[in-house]
C-alpha cells in the first residue's frame, strides 16, 4: 500500500467547485480531436518496486500541460522522477504527496530560475534515500548537482567521470492547488490532465472495463493522473493513466466509475511556468557545463577497499610462508 501525506499547505490555491461545468459529454486529451496530448507511460517499480506514485501522476500530468502548450508539436518532454526523490522532500519510494511536489517545484521556480530536470538528464533509479535494499544502498541520493541534472565523459578507464551540470533542460510552475468533486474536477480538466488520489484496491486485479465500487473505501494510497472522462450506456467514467506500466490494465490505463474509490476526494492541478525547447549547448562531456564532479560511487569504494584487504591478506600470507622456510632452516642448522 502507498502512504500519501494529505495534509494541505496554507498556501494551496483551491478553486470553486460550483463554478460553470463544460457540458463536454466526453474529453480526452490521448485522442483530442485527433491529437494524443499525453505523454510516456511510466512504470513505478521499475527497475525495483518504488512507491513514488506521488511523483509520477503529478509530472506526467505536467508534461502532458506542457505537451499541451505545444500544441502537441515537437517531441515530448519528459521530466525527471528521480530529481523529485531526490530533492523534493516531498515523498519518497515509501509514498508522498502530490501537493508538497508542487509546493517544491513552484519554490524552486521562483527562487532560482529553474524547475524541474528532463528524463535524459538524471534517469529513473527507483531508490530514494531511505531505501536499502536493491540497487539503492550503493548509490549516492543527496540533492547534489550531479542528482539533479550530470553526465559521464568515457569510460572509468578512459579516466572518464560523471559530473553535475550547471546549465540542463528543465521545466517551470507557475501555481499549484487543490480541488474535490465532480464538477470541479471536469472543469479544471479543461485545461489539462490533473493528478488525483485513491483507494487502489480495486485495481490490483483489473482487467479492463469500468471500475465500480465493489467494497467500501477508508483508506487512500495511492496517486494517478486522470486525462479525462467518458460516458457508456449512461455510465459516466473518468479515463485514468496508472504507474504501473502498459502491461497492466488497458495499455496501463483504466477507467472508473464517477464516485467509486474515492477519487474524487482530493487533485492537484498545475499551471505550465517556462520550460527548454532551446538548450545551451554543453559539451559531449559536459566540460563547459561543469556544476560539480560525481565523487566515486560507494559501490566503487567497497570495491577498492575489498582489493587493498585482499592484496593485505595475499601479502600476510607470502610472509608467514617465509617465516615458515626461515624456521625450518633454523632448525635444520641446529640438528
């Protein structure tokens, strides 16, 4: 289960849920008009299980914003999972919050410039500080320059090395709030796809259709990002986009029911800041963009230490060998 902190800031901005509805039967921005506005499927527990559902509906819901922005022209940018677990203290692959997120983004927005990193700048690692098991305990998770945004030159023999760089591709807010409720949820919808939270135990099992209420629901845990609704034989449905990849569910989406499993209880929308269509060039190597260079991974320094013992306990061995003939010698003399 995903833990989700539901506590609001003050500063949360919520929005009027009485306001004008649009009488839209059916929106659906991965076929508006003919043109897909949604951006990657992602899968959350991959390479390892990672409970960040937290980070992945509220940046896909802000990509597809900006895909949305474009118009839907030039390619899809896609934002950085792992720069939210490694900075945001928002969350972590033990759950989050979808409104401390875009609390962090809006602050680092306005007070440096800069927002969030692209995928191909700081991959997803499904690990988060607090983690020790898999991969994570060897990697370095500190909100550094090179976990936010790096590259590596060559290989580690080539005298290669990975660096942080000072100037990548990166996406902006504007603002961030919350809203709850049906209407509130189709009007906001209006203007992009929104990141809202549910009680996932209906989905575990899903195998297409319309999720309705089976069992009664107390306990959110878990985040998705809904792009829209639908209506069939007079059953409406919000179409919904999981975290869990294009092998669950309908191409990793599915839809449900209006009023089932709370998930209209609490969303989070996002107002598009500034985002890189045109980069500063950096160098293959980064050279010229040099932030600050990656200091060796723990993974390299246990090995470094394991050959130095090694070598220790080679050479300990070579002596008592020695020491061994010596003695022998000793006592031969004396017979």
């Amino acid at each position: 289960m995903f833990l989700l902190n539901l506590f609001l800031f003050s500063t949360l901005v919520t929005k009027n849920s009485s306001a004008l509805v649009t009488n839209e039967k059916v929106l659906n921005w991965c076929d508006y008009n003919g043109t897909n506005y949604c951006t990657m499927n992602r899968n959350q527990h991959i390479p390892q299980y990672c409970a960040s559902c937290w980070a992945h509906s509220t940046l896909s819901s802000l990509a597809d914003r900006i895909k949305i922005k474009r118009n839907g022209k030039g390619i899809d940018i896609n934002l950085s999972v792992q720069h939210a677990l490694n900075c945001a203290n928002a969350g972590t692959c033990k759950g989050g919050s979808i409104d401390d997120i875009y609390k962090w983004l809006k602050d680092i927005s306005y007070s440096t410039g800069s927002g969030i990193s692209y995928e191909s700048s700081n991959p997803y690692m499904a690990c988060s500080s607090d983690i020790n098991y898999g991969i994570c305990p060897s990697l370095n998770l500190e909100c550094l320059p090179e976990n936010i945004a790096r590259t590596c030159s060559s290989f580690p023999y080539n005298n290669g090395r990975c660096i942080g760089l000072s100037k990548y591709p990166n996406a902006t807010i504007l603002n961030y709030g919350g809203i709850s409720g049906v209407d509130a949820m189709k009007k906001e919808l209006m203007n992009g796809p929104i990141s809202c939270e549910l009680d996932d135990i209906g989905l575990f099992n899903y195998t297409g259709g319309i999720l309705e209420q089976r069992k009664p629901s107390t306990n959110i845990n878990h985040a998705v990002s809904v792009v829209g609704w639908g209506n069939e034989i007079n059953k409406s449905y919000w179409i919904v986009r999981n975290s869990w990849g294009e092998y669950w569910g309908n191409m990793g989406f599915f839809n449900i029911a209006f009023g089932s499993y709370m998930i209209e209880s609490h969303c989070s929308w996002v107002e598009v800041g500034e985002f890189t269509e045109n980069n500063y060039p950096c160098y293959e190597g980064g050279e010229n963009c040099i932030a600050s260079i990656k200091p060796e991974p723990n993974l390299n320094k246990k090995l470094y230490i394991g050959i130095i013992i090694l070598i220790i306990i080679i050479i300990c061995i070579i002596l008592a060998i020695l020491c061994k003939q010596n003695g022998n010698r000793t006592l031969y003399n004396r017979i």
